[in-house]
C-alpha cells in the first residue's frame, strides 16, 4: 500500500494555499485556474484552515453574502483534518470516509508540505489493486 509520502511524489510539486485575509472571489479566481476544489488557508506558514467548494455552496450562496466582499477566513473550516507522510492510501480513504471530506493536507513537523483529494487516494488504491491481480494472475500461471 502507497503512503501519502509516495502519493506527494506523484503530484506537481507545491502547494497551493490562500492568505485567510483573501477574498472568496480571490480563492475561487484560482481554484477554477488550477481546477482544483479546495485551498489551504496559510497565515504565513501556519495552517489556519481549508477553503473548499463546499465551504463556498453552503456558507456564501446559501447566505447571500457576495463573494468579493467575503473573507475566506469568514467562511473556511477550521477543523481540518490532516495527515502525516508516513500514513497509508488505505488509512486516508478510512479518514475521509468517516470524516466526510475530500482533501486533506499533509503535516510534517506542524508545516504543511502538501495536499491530497480523494481522487489521489482512489487511484493509488486502484494501481495497487491491479498491481495484487496482475500479480496473482502470474502465480496462477506459473
């Protein structure tokens, strides 16, 4: 089974975040340029929060605030669930799962080195999935 560690490797290198004090329109603007559907909120290095298209349906359309004149720190979610380099695909699908979210960033010492979505952590579960088969396939055979 893949570790987050590996999953990071696979990805383009960086991390795409927010300033808390950006504007949701500003977070939007680049979530849709990097069709992306969550940022994470840096005040400086420290993580503060996660901005998704979820936080935005349910806490801007649904309110009518305007997003140009909303914060994101008005609307983030602060609780973020985040996981460690050394846990598995397998222990992330668990998490998200039971927690209900699509993305979770990845700490290293309380610094944030990267992001993974579900759709990272489907796909590494569906290589290593195929990878069993083709394995078993070839013992079968032999």
């Amino acid at each position: 089974m893949r570790s987050v560690q590996q999953l990071l490797e696979e990805k383009t290198p960086g991390i795409l975040s927010i300033a808390p004090t950006a504007s949701v329109l500003d977070a939007l603007k680049l979530m849709a340029e990097e069709d992306i559907g969550a940022l994470v909120v840096l005040d400086g290095e420290k993580l503060v929060g996660i901005f998704s298209e979820r936080d935005y349906a349910r806490k801007v359309i649904l309110f009518g605030k305007a997003s140009k004149d909303t914060l994101v720190s008005e609307i983030m979610t602060l609780k973020v669930v985040c996981v460690r380099p050394e846990q598995t695909a397998e222990e992330c699908m668990t998490l998200m799962t039971q927690k209900r979210c699509r993305h979770l960033p990845v700490l290293s010492e309380k610094r944030v080195i990267g992001i993974i979505s579900i759709g990272d952590v489907v796909r590494a579960m569906i290589t290593d999935q195929q990878q069993t088969i083709e394995q078993l396939e070839q013992y079968i055979m032999s």
